[in-house]
C-alpha cells in the first residue's frame, strides 16, 4: 500500500493557550467498546501521533488522513535494551519505519486506488477501518500494536472482498535489514528487520478475508527472534490491556471521566520494560527508556501503583526503589535524579533537585497503599535516608534548599522552591504512620511529626506572600542569592505566579487555598490546555495541572475543579491529540509520557475520592462527591491488603461511603460532604 500513502501531511503538533472558556472542539467520540473512535469527514485533514509500549520496547506512531482521505503512519520504535556506547539515557536502538516499509498491494492486477477512511479506533491498539475501490469493493482494517513480551511491532491489514465478484489479492514482498556496528553496541551488533508475514497471491471470493503483516523487530546479533503467531500477539495485547482495566473501574455518572481514568491505566502500566537490573517503568517519548527518575516514578507513578492491583507496576515501583536505595551513602551525598542505562549509570545533570524528598514522599506513600510488611520493612532504610538527607538541606528559614526542581532549570527555583518543600512535609506525615506500624521506637515517628509541624509553619512564613493581587504563595524568594545564572534576571522582577503553588494544596496545608485556587484558575495561570507553567509564558506541562486539579478537589473545590477537570479530560481524550495526558509544549511536541497519566490516576483516587494511606492496612478518605452525582465508585480496588469496592452515594444531604469487600462483606458510614472517614 505505499503508492496509498505517499504525499505525507505535516505531524507537528501546536498549540495557542486561550481562556478555558473557549472550550476545545471534539474530533473523537466515545466507542461503545470502551474505546474512542474519530469518523473523519470527506476532505478532512488531521495528524497525530500516539505511543504503545510492551517489555522489550516502546513504538510512537505518527498517523494521519491526507486531503485525498488516505490513511498514513510512521512508525518510530525503540528497543530500550538494545544500547549503544557511550550508554547515556538516549543512546539506545531506534528506528523509524516509515510507509516505504509496507509491500504495494494490487487488486485484480491493478494498484490499490481509491482509499476512503471510514473509522480511526484507539483502545490500547490503533485501528484503522476503510475501503478500497470506487465501489467499496474491499474493504479494511489496519492494525498497530506492540507485542507485550517480544521485541517486535506488527502493523496488520486485513481485507474482505465485498463484491459479489471474485477478487484477486496480491501482496509484493517487501523485506529490509539494518546491522549495527558490534564496536557501537554494549551487547555487540544489533539486526533489525521488516518482513511481510502474508505476502502473495490469492482469489478472494465474495465475503472471504485475507491478511497480512509488517513485522518491525529488533535482536542481538548473536540471537534469534522468538516464534510468534500475530493473532496470538493481537490477543496477548488485548488481554494485557484488559486485566488492566478491570482493576480499579472508576464509574460515575460522566462517561469520558471514566474513560479518560482507563485510557490513563493503561498508558501508565504499559510503560514497564524487562532490564538487566528487573522491571523498570520508563516515561517513553522516545527518549526516556530503561530509566527511572526520582519525580516520574519514585513521586508521580509509584504512589498510585501501591493502590493498583496490577502487579507488574508493583513490581516496578518496588524495584524503582531498590535501584535508588543502592546510591545511599553515610556522607549523605545527594542521590541521583535518574538511574539510567538499564541501572547501569546515573544522571544528576540537574544537581540536587529535590530528588530525595520525591523519594521519600513516594516510598512512604506506595509502601502504606500497598501494606506489604516485609515490603515496608524492605524501603524504610530509603525513607528514613532521605528524611535525613532534607533535613541536612533545611536552610536557615527552616526550608528545604536544593539547586534545582524537577524542571530542571527550565524555569527559576531559587535556593529553595515550594515543591520540595512541600513533599519533604508529606514525606515525614507519611513516615510517622510508617514508623508506627513498623514498631519503630515511639521517639522516631513523635520526632517526624514535629519536624512535619515545623516546616508546615516555615513554609507558610518562607513561602506565604501577595502574588499578583493574590495572598497565595511565591514559589522561590526571587531576591536570594541564585544559583542559575541564566535566571539572574528574575531577581530584579516582581513575584509572578507560578503553577507549582498548588503543592501545598495536594498535601493537606489548605493555610491559602481560597485565594491559591483563586490564582490557579485565573486568566493569568489557567489557559485552555491547563495551567502554564509561569503566568505570562506559553509554556505548559500537564503534570502541574494534574497537581492542581488534585489539589483543588482536596480543598473541596469540587464545582471549579470538575469543571476544569471535564474540559481538561474532554481536550486531551476526543480533542485533536489524544488520548492521553502529555508531558509539556512547546518543548517536545506534547509527547505521551507515562508517568502523567498516573498523575491523572490520582486525581480521582486522591482528590475526588480523597483517599489517604494512614498505615498499613488503614487509610482516610474524604470525598467531594459533586452536586449533581448521585453516586461515584471505584471498583475492584487491590490496596491496603485488601480488596474492596469503594463508592459514594448522596443521601439526602449527607454522603453514604460504603465499602464492599470480597466475600460480601460491607461496611457503610454517613457522613457529611467533606467530612473526613477512617478505614
């Protein structure tokens, strides 16, 4: 089908913020199946690009439907465990596979003309449905979808003559081979190649079907690619997609909320790779492979993983930890921000961002969801380091100081930012229910508490100011000395808002949460896309929108945050890329890295549901059920050593919280909206 595809469209994402109030047009609607499908119309043009991951690699597909109405992809896979030298975060085997790779079909000896697009499907695997001929006489479905535990990517078509006469299909050959240089690679030389699975002739009778397959794959030099069977890959892909969504069913009364929390599932546990040193959760994009980082997982993934009865995130999440506790040290130098290269190197190019109050306030919080007692006794030496290691960092106006954020130096964050600050705080409330049920002295969890009372008071006397007309929070003291040089400039600058003023929101420090969300969801801050990083700048990263949003259910802001929540949802599910969260723009084209979707994750679990590990076995909730809900509830949740339905139904004007536990067993309380419940 190359001649079907050839002209090419542009693939580049922009993006222009505007007020929330211009709400984004839906291209994509919801599928009966649980997925989204775009119908596109006679002339219409659009691209977009989308990523799929299994074990042993990750594909970005670029697609699109030229002005002609003809389907068209890009297929750009990495191989996360393939590497190169010098063996840094993005020096592993990636190749792009554009449309020159599949075989040119004919039908009754004549080239397939005549393209018409009639469905683009998206549930985990991309699906394109079509037909060939002025007629209609065939029609088709494309498939592209990574194989779970293999090195390889399929694109499948398959046709059905729906003539009344006999077709004959011819399929050329089309095969390609890359070797790589065996000095270049760490394991020696790598091959790639595509093969067509299913190429030749054949006479399709009126209703039959035929097939076949580009096969992408990827192997050492010195080894074999595994057998496989493509509709055996097509099924594992389903069935691992699947088990996913039944864990955790988000069900309330708005079906793209419940969507976009499955669609998010999915995206965050499919990001998962088999290393040398075990499973490591990556956040993809191309870039970002057979890694793990202090913020995207330690912080953002892992905490909603304890919560997530799937067990390959668990397994992830746990080793995560594993790998950063091996860079502890009695000199309490700073730990990597990243372990890279399949655990083989680090990256800490950033300095000390914070990165051990990430760590703690993600281990504490994933170790009491998942309330494993071995587990925790496992990553309490982790917890209990980097509590002492942002202790050693509290400055003399008892914050934490640190040379950059998670940003990286992107944006200024001073000598010591609300962000880090703010997890050190959650950290230690964390630790204090963990040294508790881990029977540590008395004397260890009464010293986190009163270290967590401290730092609650220094942060509002440190951080606490008029911003902008709003008694919210500055993110850094822009008179301190700074360490960033290229952001001198900012010294000499009023205070301006920033995103991350919504941390303290999403940790319980509601000190400033009126007029806090009152800045969040200002025109200042709050544009189409979410929220931009710096009022003023065009920039935008989800995952502090993600944070936001959390945060503003949390505070009880439920109306604002749904609202924003639904068109925030609404955009990036059925808008014009989709269907996940995004990392940032215009840095990087918007890519689906994973470890945001999990930050959407706990939106629900955490800020709409209200849910707060509180020990090993134990946790809070306090939920904003909205007005007009009757109900909401979270089914087949594996956390807290148990397994449980969750839901919330209005009563009159109070909430019925009810828990359903295997076996039959129920526990319901009433209790008033916002009123906090402990299990």
């Amino acid at each position: 089908m190359r001649h079907l595809l050839a002209g090419g469209i542009a693939l580049t994402l922009t993006a222009t913020p505007v007020l929330a109030a211009d709400a984004p047009a839906s291209r994509w609607s919801l599928a009966d199946d649980g997925g989204i499908e775009w119908m596109p119309k006679t002339g219409e043009v659009h691209a977009d690009h989308v990523e799929m991951s299994g074990l042993q690699l990750s594909v970005i597909v670029d697609y699109g439907i030229d002005k002609p109405g003809r389907f068209q992809a890009k297929r750009q896979v990495v191989w996360p465990m393939l590497r190169f030298q010098p063996n840094k975060t993005r020096d592993h085997f990636s190749l792009t596979f554009s449309e020159d790779a599949m075989p040119r079909v004919f039908f009754n000896q004549q080239g397939a003309r005549n393209e018409v697009v009639t469905r683009v499907h998206q549930k985990g695997i991309l699906r394109v449905d079509g037909f060939f001929l002025r007629n209609k006489e065939i029609a088709y479905t494309r498939t592209i979808f990574p194989s779970t535990d293999k090195p390889l990517v399929f694109d499948r078509t398959v046709f059905t003559n729906k003539s009344d006469k006999d077709v004959v299909v011819e399929v050329e050959a089309n095969e390609r081979r890359v070797e790589t240089n065996p000095a270049r690679g760490i394991y020696g030389g790598y091959v790639a190649t595509t093969r067509v699975d299913g190429a030749g002739e054949r006479t399709l009778k009126p209703g039959e079907s035929t097939s076949f397959t580009l096969v992408m794959a990827a192997h050492k030099a010195n080894e074999t690619l595994p057998a496989f069977d493509v509709a055996a890959e097509e099924q594992a892909r389903r069935a691992r997609l699947d088990r996913v969504l039944t864990e955790m069913q988000l069900a309330t009364p708005d079906r793209v909320l419940n969507t976009a929390f499955a669609f998010a599932k999915m995206r965050a546990t499919e990001s998962i790779y088999k290393t040398r040193t075990g499973l490591m959760h990556g956040p993809g994009g191309g870039n970002y492979y057979a890694a793990i980082w202090a913020n995207d997982q330690a912080e953002y993934a892992n905490p909603f993983f304890g919560m997530l009865g799937d067990e390959l995130a668990r397994e992830s999440a746990i080793n995560a930890y594993r790998l950063f506790a091996r860079y502890m040290n009695p000199e309490y130098k700073a730990l990597p921000s990243s372990i890279i290269s399949e655990g083989g190197d680090t990256w800490q190019g950033a300095k000390d961002r914070g990165d051990a109050a990430m760590i703690a306030y993600g281990a504490a919080r994933f170790a009491l969801a998942y309330a494993d007692k071995e587990t925790a006794k496992e990553l309490w030496p982790l917890i209990e380091w980097c509590l002492e290691y942002s202790k050693r960092k509290i400055n003399k106006d008892g914050v934490v100081a640190s040379d950059s954020d998670e940003l990286e130096n992107r944006f200024p964050s001073g000598l010591a930012n609300l962000c880090t600050s703010t997890l050190y705080y959650d950290a230690l409330v964390s630790a204090a229910a963990l040294a508790r049920d881990l029977g540590k002295p008395a004397s260890v969890s009464k010293d986190f508490t009163e270290r967590a009372k401290a730092l609650r008071a220094a942060i509002e006397a440190y951080f606490g100011r008029d911003v902008e007309g709003f008694a919210t929070y500055r993110y850094f003291d822009k008179a301190a000395p700074s360490v960033q040089p290229r952001h001198a400039h900012y010294a000499e600058k009023a205070d301006i808002l920033r995103a991350w003023i919504c941390m303290p929101l999403t940790v319980g420090i509601h000190d400033r949460k009126d007029q806090t969300l009152a800045a969040l969801f200002s025109p200042r801050l709050w544009t189409t896309d979410g929220l931009a990083t710096e009022a003023g700048k065009e920039d935008f990263w989800d995952r502090s929108t993600l944070y936001a949003l959390r945060g503003a259910f949390a505070a009880g802001d439920t109306a604002r945050a749904l609202e924003r929540l639904l068109h925030f949802s609404n955009r990036r599910l059925l808008g014009d890329h989709v269907p996940y969260a995004i990392e940032a723009w215009p840095e990087n084209n918007q890519r689906h890295l994973s470890a945001e979707s999990a930050l959407y994750c706990r939106i629900i679990t955490e800020g709409l549901f209200g849910i707060r590990p509180s020990g090993l076995g134990r946790f809070e909730i306090t939920p904003r059920l909205p007005k007009d809900w009757p109900s909401m509830t979270l089914k087949n949740m594996h956390a807290f050593a148990d397994v449980f339905d969750l839901e919330v139904r209005a009563v009159d004007d109070k909430l019925w919280v009810v828990v359903s536990r295997a076996g039959g067993k129920k526990t319901g309380v009433k209790i008033a909206n916002g009123e906090t419940l402990k299990f």
